[in-house]
C-alpha cells in the first residue's frame, strides 16, 4: 500500500481555512500531494500552488462564511480549520479575535457537518496557549450551547470580561469544544471525529504579530517567549509543515479511531507544565 493510500483522502473533498500562510498553507499544500480535492479559503494573496477551488473569505463575517458555504462541494470528506488572528490585528479589547478565532469554528462546523461524510472529520488547529482551558469550562460550554451567529455575539457583549482574554480564551473555547461535542450525537451518530492540534512556538506568518502581542515590540516579545519556551530544552522554533503535517494525519483515515484529542506539538512543553502543576 503507498503512504497515500495510508490517509485515505485521494480524490476526497476537503475544506481547509487559512490556507494562505503558515500552518494552513503547510496541511493544504499537503492534501494536495495526497490527491485530495482542496477548497482552500485565502484572505490577503493568492495561493501559489494550484487547488480545486480558492475562495477568498473574510472568516470574521458570517455574510462572507455563508458565501463560501455555498460554494463547497454537498459532500466533504474533512474540514480542516486553520484560520487564526493574533491579539494585535485590528483589535483591542479582544471581540475581532473572537469571532475569527472561536465563533467562526463553531459556526463553520455546525453548518457544514451534514455535509460531512459518514466516517469523515472535523480538526482544528488550537494552540497551547489554551492549555488552561478548564477553568473556564461553564462559560465556554454556554458560548458552545448557543445556537446562532447572533446568539454567540450577544453572548460575547454579556462576557467583556471574557472577551477581553483575547487569543486565549477563544483557544480555551476550541478546546473545550471538542470535548464537549466529540461524542454528540450529531458527530457520534455518523462516526464524525472532531479533534485538534495545539502547536507550541511555530515560525508562520502571525509571528511578529505574536511576538508584539506581547509587549508592543515584536524583538521584546520574541526575547520573553524564547526564554519562557525554548531556552529551558535549549530548544527551536518549529516550522509550519511540522504543525501542518501532523494535523492532516489526524483528519485523515490514518488515525480511524481517534476523537475527542487535543494533540498538542510542543516538544514536550505541554507535558512539563502539567507535572509541574500536578507536583509542586
């Protein structure tokens, strides 16, 4: 058998968001050496490789996601969201990096699981800064439980307090969501797996706007996550294909039987700071 044959997504309709840099750039171009049929969004430049379709979507504006809903195929075999914001872009009390980087997620999902397929997948590229996630289970799980585009807002601007923890809280939200939702019947019924990948320090095209996240100085920034993350394994900055990679082998027919995962790709780190907080 050769290793395409292994993922099971050959002549397969997959959606992949964000695919125009980073991680979502490095699954895409992926899939389509897999032979997959690739829907691929873009926002700010084409992509410089051919898919099925590209589709330039604003992935904060539920007019511009039902745009590209209407234009995938009634049948996918695998989403794959990639999308994502850091907390400076056009944002200052954390709604924008909501709405992209959570609301969208959930709205997506909803909306396209009945198409699909029986068997297929759903999985989001999180982050280990949502680690903590379960601190905040009870009000992610009442953003999760509303029903629409407008309820999730309006649950926002009942939340400031919330809102405002910006990049983290909407990762918490992602991760409490597979959780939540991985046994569902509307995901269980049909044997729909859901899961997630949470990368650790990953050199893409949000970097700088990471790193000034911090700070307000991009070389500042980078100094502190360097020293916090790295310097303790005299460690490296992962690349996009080593968070990409992994990610579609977890959507793909490779990893049949897992669900409910956040599978974090950190080196490592992960697991330190959970000992640390299961021993100190």
């Amino acid at each position: 058998m050769d290793i395409a044959s292994l993922f099971g997504l050959t002549g397969k309709n997959v959606l992949v968001t964000g695919a125009g840099s980073g991680m979502g750039y490095a699954a895409c171009k992926f899939l389509v050496e897999l032979g997959a049929n690739v829907y691929a969004t873009t926002r700010r430049k084409p992509l410089d490789f051919a898919v099925t379709k590209e589709i330039k979507t604003d992935l904060s504006d539920p007019k511009s996601l039902d745009a590209l809903i209407e234009q995938l195929p009634d049948e996918l075999e695998a989403l794959f969201i990639c999308h994502g914001i850091s907390n400076t872009i056009g944002n200052s009390n954390g709604y924008l990096v909501q709405l992209t980087n959570f609301l969208s997620f959930k709205y997506l999902t909803e909306r396209l699981l009945p198409r699909v397929a029986d068997n297929g997948s759903v999985t989001f590229i999180s982050s280990n800064g949502g680690k903590g996630w379960r601190k905040n289970i009870a009000p992610a799980q009442e953003l999760i439980a509303t029903k629409t585009w407008e309820e999730g807002c309006a649950w926002y601007d009942a939340h400031p307090e919330l809102v405002k923890g910006g990049y983290v809280f909407a990762k918490e939200c992602q991760n409490t969501y597979v959780y939540t939702k991985c046994q569902s019947p509307e995901f269980i019924q049909r044997r729909i797996r859901l899961n997630a990948i949470a990368p650790g320090m990953t050199k893409t095209g949000l970097t700088h706007d990471f790193n000034a996240a911090i700070t307000g100085d991009a070389d500042q920034g980078q100094a502190i996550l360097e020293k916090l993350f790295l310097a303790p394994w005299n460690g490296r900055w992962a690349s996009p294909e080593e968070m990409g990679h992994p990610m579609v082998a977890l959507g793909s027919k490779l990893c049949s039987y897992v669900s409910g995962q956040i599978l974090y790709i950190d080196y490592g780190g992960s697991s330190v700071w959970e000992l640390g907080e299961l021993t100190q």
